[in-house]
C-alpha cells in the first residue's frame, strides 16, 4: 500500500494505492484565490498547512474507520512552488520517520502520465501533459520522457487562468472560459503561434486581453481564444504523432478536462490510426492519487531517498527523472 | 494551375498535407496538397491553410534563387490550396541516420548545415527543422524540404529557433550522441554563413532551449 502526498501549488492531497495498482483512497482540498487574483505561493501554503492533518487522516481510514498504515510513503518533490512543495514534503518525512517506512520522491509531471496511463491502460504512448505547470508533448525513449515540443513561454494552464482573471472570471480558469466559450460562436482573429513542435501562448494571451479591455464580446473571446490556443497545440501534437509514430495518444493534466481539448486531440489520434487515452476528469486535476500511483512504480523500480536527502525541487524538467518504468506492461 | 484534374498517386501522409505522385511532361512531380484539419474551427482551417500555401511557394523558390536544394516549384492551385514540385530520390535522413557510422552521419550533419546556413544568409528561416524534413539523394547530398512553417526573417531568435528544433529532434530520434552531431552541424554551418552569424545563432538556440518550463541552472 503506497501512500502519495500531492502539495505542489493549490491543492493538498494524500491518497493510497494498493500493490495491483487500485486507488483505494484519494482525499484533497483546493484553495481557491478571489476571483480576479491568482495564487499567492504563502496563502496556498497556508492553507495546504491547515488542512494536512485531516486530509492525510481520513485517507488512511477505511470505511469502518480503522487505520491503514502505508508501506511505502511517496511524496511531490517537484517541480512547483517552493512554500507549497515544502509542506507536503515535512508531511512525507514525518510519517516516513515515525512508521519507518521508506521515502519516495515523485515528479509531479511524470505523475500526471503514470495516472493517466494507470487509468486509461497505455504502454508507450506520445504524451500530451496540459496543466498550469506544463505544456509538453513527450515520447519515452531509453530511460527517460523526452520533450518532443512544449511551450516557449506560459502554459495552456496559465493562459486560461490569465485570461479568465483579467475577466473576472471565477477560478480555475479552465472551466470558467470553457462555459463562456459555448455561448459564443464569431471567431476573432488571434495570434496563432507555432514554431515547429512548439507553441508559444503569451502573444496570444496579450491580444485577447487587449480585446476584452476594448469591450470585445466575452463569450466570443473566450471561444476564439480556447479554438486558437487548442488548435496551436493539436497541430504541433498533430506533427509529433506522425513523427514518432507512436500508436497511442495520452492526455493528461488539469487542462485535460476541457472537452474541447479532448475532441481536438481525440480527433487527431484518430486523424493516424492511435488509439486516444484521456485521463479520466476526475483524474485530471491535481491530486494525491497520481502521486502514490507514480510513487508505488518507483518505489518498485528501487527508487527511494533518505530523509537528510530530501529535498525539494521547485523547477524539475521532466527529461531530468529517471522512468525506468515505461513502456508499461 | 489545376490539380484536381491531375491524375496522381498517393505517396505520403504528412501531419499537415497529403503528398502524391504525378507526371508532367517529363517531370516527376509530387503534388501537396494541404488537407481540412477536422479538429480545426473551419474559418480558421481555411486561413491557415491558405496562407502556407501562398508563403511556402514563394520561400521555397526563394531557397532555389538563393542556391539551396530545395525542389524547384512547377506551379501553385491556390484554389485546393495545392503546390507542384519536382520530386527528388532518396532516402528519409530521419531513417538512415541511425544506419550510418559516425563519420558518414558527421559527414551528412556537415552538409545540412550548410544547407541551413544558405537558407539562413538568403533571409530564409525554415521553422520546422527535422531530420524527418531532410532528403538524402543517391550521392549523399541533403535536401531541405517541407517549408510550411517558414518564414523570411534575418532575426537571430527565429534562426535559432531552427537549430534548437533540429538538435532537439536528433535527441528524441536518433542514438547518435547529439553534442557530436551538432557540432559537425555547426562547422558545415559557419561555412555559409560566416563566423559571426552562426555564433549568435548558437547562442540564441541554447537560449531558446533554456525558456522550456523549469530549466534551473545547476
């Protein structure tokens, strides 16, 4: 039984995963910025803080409210913001040293595959990793992912979150732009901005700001910016897939919940005969459960760090952690 | 010029268009022919795939002009949004990259960076710099194809932009060390483009690399 502890930015998270890959529990709370701000690093850690205890407690609980104690206790050590990342890491090493049971880092990237491909049952598949943390497309070769493209600047995560706080749109941006966007239905010219395998989303970001200062119409902002951002990216997965010639096309990350996104991609993968593996929405977000899923596949691969070694590590590119884990069985 | 009245063979399926084979005359010729993306808001498809067929005739004749090798352009149906070219023999560099030995692949890196240097000094940028988007002929000699994602410019960041995304598709594609194959890319490089422009294009390209999410400096 693994226990993951997911802290990285705006949610706390533990979660348990048992030795056939079954997420037995998987409890988080969110915090959520006014609407209109976007997260201070200190007040998200504070609240991470504050609900770290009874988060971590109700998912070691069963249903007849005995405890469960983890074998293994893995925790986010990266990449993220540092206040937030160091909370989950003194709960990782706590309970770590008081039931003596080994220590496991996890990329919380790499995490966000291991759950989707868990999930979703792929083995080698070209990776699409949408969140506020990441924008990459990547294929495993060897030991570790290797980007394949990614964005050059702010992540599809951010230009949503951006953009929806300069509406005054209530967070997570996602959401709030993608419900507005089905209301509208002109397309506005945008900037649309791709070099190679990669996007690039601040000068398009910019634009649609200038827009809505300019009393643009909100409902067809939010749908041309969510069908220029999307098809930016589903032309460089498009190019990726036929470069790689990988059969399966794997979505994940918190962007991964949009619906349009998931048409565009879906449709891409079908576009080339790959089969399309969108994480479950549930799933998408941030939480424990991709970080004792990812945890549990490490630990089996003999990764494990002492708790003098570990540390934190805010900025961790995903071509950095070993994976020896990939292709999956 | 009118395509659809061509008779043609299918020859390749490329992420954006449909390549097939075609006779004119006594020329070969592959027609390409950029297809309707489903997934794509349909005034947005258009636009798009209106605009790189225009912009990559015109830049692929510009290489030629400029001594590059590139194919030579036969003719543009604006209308299916279509571009005939002569069509060149050979291999894939993505494919026989991997069966050479080191000096041969170094060989070959050299001279496709003189190729991109050529089309560098001519205001050309490629943008979309692949092993995949390079034809080895019978003697060896590499052509640059595919230039949908081109552009003119002399800026420094869009030619770094092109040797980023080379070095980066032969570190995702190929079991060749890549610090040895672009080093060979960059002597072939300076030799078209002079000493000054192909260090400030290096320097912007290992720039470009560093704006990835979360590179820190260790």
């Amino acid at each position: 039984m693994c226990l993951g502890i997911e802290s990285t930015a705006h949610t706390f998270g533990a979660s348990l995963v048992d030795d056939r890959d079954r997420i037995v529990t998987n409890v988080n709370s969110t915090y959520r910025p006014p609407v209109g701000v976007g997260i201070h690093p200190r007040k998200a850690s504070e609240h991470l803080a504050s609900v770290a205890d009874r988060i971590v407690k109700t998912a070691l609980s069963t249903k007849d409210s005995s405890s469960i104690a983890p074998d293994v206790i893995a925790y986010a050590a990266g990449p993220g913001l540092g206040p937030c990342l160091r909370i989950g890491a003194t709960v990782g090493r706590a309970l770590s040293s008081f039931l003596k049971r080994p220590l496991v880092p996890v990329h919380h990237g790499v995490a966000h595959l291991d759950i989707a491909m868990s999930i979703t049952k792929a083995h080698d598949p070209l990776a699409v990793l949408v969140s506020g943390g990441h924008t990459s497309i990547l294929v495993h070769v060897g030991k570790r992912w290797r980007v394949y493209g990614e964005t050059q600047d702010i992540t599809l995560g951010n230009l949503l979150d951006m953009f929806a706080r300069e509406a005054k749109l209530p967070s997570p941006g996602g959401l709030s732009v993608s419900r507005e966007a089905t209301k509208g239905e002109n397309l506005i010219k945008l900037p649309y901005t791709v070099k190679g395998n990669d996007v690039a989303y601040s000068g398009l970001l910019t634009a649609a700001a200038t827009s809505l200062r300019r009393q643009g119409n909100l409902a067809d902002l939010c749908f041309s910016l969510q069908e220029t951002a999307f098809s930016m990216l589903s032309e460089a997965v498009e190019r990726s897939l036929v470069q790689t010639r990988r059969s399966e096309v794997l979505l994940a990350g918190g962007v991964a919940a949009s619906p349009r996104l998931r048409e565009m991609i879906g449709s891409v993968a079908e576009d080339h005969g790959a089969s399309f593996h969108p994480v479950p929405i549930e799933y998408s977000g941030d939480c424990g459960a991709q970080i004792a899923c990812s945890g549990r596949l490490a630990y089996e691969s003999g990764i494990t760090v002492s708790t003098s070694d570990s540390f934190v590590t805010p900025r961790w590119r995903m071509d950095e952690v070993d994976v020896p884990w990939i292709p999956r069985a | 010029m009118d395509t659809a009245s061509l008779t043609s063979t299918p020859l390749h399926r490329g992420a954006e268009a449909d390549l097939s084979l075609a006779t004119i005359g006594p020329w070969k010729v592959v027609v390409k022919r950029r297809v309707r993306k489903k997934y794509r808001n349909p005034i947005l498809d258009e636009r798009i795939r209106h605009d790189r067929t225009i912009s990559e005739a015109s830049v692929i004749h510009e290489a030629k002009t400029a001594g590059a090798r590139v194919p030579s352009i036969v003719g543009v149906d604006i209308e299916n949004n279509a571009i005939v070219m002569t069509h060149l023999a050979g291999t894939v560099a993505r494919e026989s990259l991997d069966d050479m030995g080191k000096s041969e692949a170094q060989k070959l890196l050299r001279s496709i960076g003189e190729q991109i240097g050529l089309l560098h000094t001519a205001g050309i940028v490629h943008g979309d710099l692949t092993t995949s988007n390079v034809i080895v002929s019978p003697f060896g000699a590499p052509f640059i194809v595919d230039f949908g994602m081109s552009r003119r410019s002399v800026e420094p960041e869009d030619r770094g932009v092109d040797l980023h995304l080379l070095k980066r598709s032969i570190i995702a594609s190929h079991r060749q060390n890549p610090a040895s194959m672009m080093n060979s890319m960059i002597r072939g490089y300076e030799k078209t483009t002079g000493k000054k422009v192909a260090s400030s294009t290096w320097r912007k390209a290992r720039e470009i690399a560093r704006r990835g999410r979360y590179f820190a400096i260790r």
